[in-house]
C-alpha cells in the first residue's frame, strides 16, 4: 500500500475513508496507526495491521500501537515503571529494617559482653566472660553472613533499578526511531528542525534536504512490493554511513528521507550530496534470495537554505515542493529552492541527471 506516490493530503484522505469503512474510532492514536499502516514506512507494522483483518477491535489496535507507537500509551508505561519502582522501594525498606534489627541486636551482645568484662565479681565475670564471648562470636559469624547475603540483595536490586531505567530509555528511544533502519523518524526529524528557529530571529545556520530515491525508474511495483524490505534496509544502512555524524538524517516514510546539514553553503550541500550519490552508484543491489545483481539506484531531492524560510513548517515545506520539481522532471537529480527575488522558485542542479 506505500508503493503509490501520494501526497499527504491524498494519504489524509484514504486513512479517513479506511477508518470509516472499517469503524475504526477517530481516536488521535487510531488515526496516527492507519497513517502509519498507509504511509508504509514500517512494513512490520503494514503487515501486523493486514492481519487484524478487515474489521479491528480497539483492544488489536491498540496492542499493535504499544509496539509500534508506545508514545500513544506513554501513561501505561510510566504507570509499571512506577510500580516497579515503588516495589524496589519497599524491598530496600524491608532490607533496611531488618539490618536495624540485627544490628540492635549485635549491639546488645557487645554491650552484655562489656558488662562482663567490667565486672567487679570476678567469679561470676569469668564465667559470664565465656559465655559472653561465645554468644559474640556467633552473632559475628550472623552478622557476617547477613551482611554477605544483604549485598548480594542490594546488588541486585540495583541491577532491577539499572533495567528499569534501560526499559524506560528504550522506550524514549523508540518514540524518535525508525524500525526499520534505526535512523530518526519523521517525529524526530520535526523536534530537529524546531530546535532550529528556538530563536525565531536568529535560526542556526542550516540548510535542509528532502531525498527520495527513484526506485520507480529501476523497479516495476510488483518488484519494488517485493524488494520493499531489503531496499529500505539497503539504503538506509548506506544513508546512515554516508552523512556526517554532525548532520541529522532521519526516514521519513518510504524511500524519502529528510537531512538537516550544518551549513549554509550551497557548494558544500552539494558536496555532501555528490558523496550520497557516489555512494548510491557504488553499492550494487543483490537480490535478496538470488543474489543476482540488480544495479544500482539514484535518488531526486529538494533542497532549502535556512534563510529561504521563517519557520519549521516552510523550511521543511519548501524543500519538499523542491523535491517534487525534481520528480517532475523525470528524478535522477537536485532542486533548489530559491527566493522569487533571487531568480524563480527554484534551480535545478544538473548533478544527478543521467548520461
């Protein structure tokens, strides 16, 4: 179902129509699930949603949204992290009384112990020395083995405590995470180019970039449909290596990617870009069963300086109507977009055209 180039407004509309068809609630997470499941950029979640079947109870959806989307059900997950928590908490007060305990008690047989020693009958001191003594010596061999055992205790509830605080950045983590490469997603791609304009008057210097890689000019559907999984994994493995650690690269839906460079220089977007397609020419395809070579891919984007936009939304907006110029003319290459005062909406860089 993601194979159609749609844009977001048609996408709108056919997840509107499905919920519909299928009496899904209009709940913001049911809405978010089905756009997911149509855009199809997770084809794990694409295939658990076609199993459900054709009609979805609201206990199915939200099971799939747990795994896929857990910010929807962040309160569920904070509320076991809290239980858990608390649990530990009272282990350790459980650990801590009975510690008080023993120790009240140890320091009962020292203090019977010290009145033995300071006695004035010496009769009698020697034989409650003795018997002091002893009764000390057992509590310490006691005291020992509960210290040993209370440690053993501790560590592990510090190691429950180390996987609670693991489970809980898991979870942050996959809220901002694309499954299928292990890039950002969309969601954190948004929260990167916020952070841009945090000072709307000032905006860091960056330039932007929408890519999509032209699968439709190497690929029928019905190959892409099958290659669809080890393309995404192929070339967001290769994406990932390719762009500077300093630079945000996230996965959109699809084939599209967004980047957020570090630089307002057209030369070195370029640059940047020639190194992706480099790469894109050398990383020969091999199917996955056959291990037949299949070539290789380019892949069209739309650019934006930062300047160019006064917010998230037209920075982000404008690079991708960038995009669609290059679609438009046939992909295999780069659009600019430019101020109308500085010549047109936008400027085709002629580095990816073929031949």
């Amino acid at each position: 179902m993601n194979q159609k180039r749609s844009s977001t407004n048609d996408i709108a509309l056919r997840v509107a129509s499905a919920m519909q068809q299928m009496g899904i609630d209009g709940l913001p997470r049911n809405y978010e699930l089905v756009y997911e499941a149509y855009a199809g950029a997770n084809p794990e979640l694409v295939r658990e949603f076609i199993a459900l079947g054709k009609f979805k109870t609201q206990a199915a959806l939200d099971e799939l949204g747990r795994k896929y989307l857990p910010h929807h059900h962040e309160e569920a997950v904070l509320q076991r992290s809290a239980g858990a928590v608390r649990d530990e908490m009272s282990n350790f007060m459980v650990l801590l009384q009975e510690e008080k305990t023993s120790l009240s008690d140890y320091g009962r047989l020292i203090g019977e112990a010290s009145q033995a020693i300071f006695s004035t009958d010496q009769g009698a001191a020697q034989s409650a020395l003795g018997s002091s003594i002893e009764r000390l010596r057992q509590a310490t061999e006691r005291q020992f083995t509960r210290n040993a055992a209370m440690e053993a205790r501790v560590a592990t509830q510090s190691e429950n405590m180390d996987a609670i605080q693991r489970d809980l950045a898991t979870f942050e983590a996959t809220k901002f995470t694309d499954a299928a490469t292990g890039l950002g997603n969309r969601r954190a791609f948004n929260k990167a180019v916020a952070k841009v304009y945090a000072n709307v008057d000032m905006p860091l210097s960056c330039s932007l970039a929408v890519v999509e890689i032209d699968v439709g000019k190497r690929f029928s559907p019905v190959q892409v449909e099958a290659l669809n999984d080890y393309l995404i994994r192929h070339y967001g493995a290769l994406i990932k290596r390719t762009t500077p650690s300093t630079d945000v690269v996230c996965r959109f839906d699809g084939f599209r990617f967004g980047f957020l460079f570090h630089t307002v220089e057209e030369v070195e977007v370029g640059r940047l870009l020639t190194l992706l397609r480099t790469a894109f020419a050398a990383a020969t395809l091999k199917h996955p069963e056959t291990m037949r070579s299949l070539g290789s891919l380019t892949f069209s984007a739309g650019v934006c300086m930062v300047g160019s936009a006064g917010n998230a939304f037209d920075f982000v907006n404008l690079a991708e109507k960038a995009l669609q110029q290059a679609l438009a003319a046939g992909g295999n290459r780069i659009v600019v977009h430019r101020d109308s005062e500085g010549g047109g909406e936008g400027k085709d860089w002629m580095l990816y055209r073929a031949g």
